[in-house]
C-alpha cells in the first residue's frame, strides 16, 4: 500500500513538472493559459472548457490535481505532450483535436 502511495506522489510529481514546460502551459486545443487536465488519448494538456469537449467524444480526460497517473500515462506525456502534436500539425489553426 505505502510502494502505490510513493508511486503515485512520483507520478503527480511528474505530471506538475511536464505541465510547466513551456509547451505544456497553454491548452492544446484553444490556447488558453493554465490547462489543468490531461487527455489521455492523446497525452496533451488541455483547459476545463475543451476537456468538457474532450469528454463528448469519449476521450479520457484526468484531472491533474484529482486524478492519480499510471507510470504508462507518465510515460505517455514524456513521449508526446503538447510540443509533439504541435510539430506533428504544424499548419492546424487553434482549434479541438478530434482523431
């Protein structure tokens, strides 16, 4: 109990220090400043309004302050996070990511 307790600490720990990247400071969907959400379909942070949105498409949205992080969705968010999908679209206008 006390090993899933330090490996979730770690775990939110990660997630805050990934969300304070500069790439990571704005939503990846409207740009707005302060996403406090994670996708985890696509492993990007996103705001309260376009996690609402997220969530009518049945993706899943964790709350960063909530929520607890699996070591895969930490991995994820290293591996991809706003800066990826921003160079994998460069050319897309500031709107919802629908895959």
């Amino acid at each position: 109990m006390k090993r899933k307790v330090e490996e979730d600490e770690k775990n939110e720990k990660i997630v805050r220090n990934l969300m304070k990247l500069p790439s990571n400071r704005r939503c990846i969907n409207c740009n707005s400043q302060g996403p406090q959400y994670v996708c985890t379909n696509f492993s990007t942070f996103v705001c309260a309004t376009c996690s609402g949105i997220h969530r009518e498409f049945s993706h899943r949205v964790k709350s960063v302050s909530m929520a607890t992080f699996t070591a895969e969705d930490v991995a994820a968010l290293r591996e991809c996070g706003n800066e990826v999908i921003n160079h994998q679209l460069p050319n897309r206008q500031t709107q919802l990511i629908i895959f």
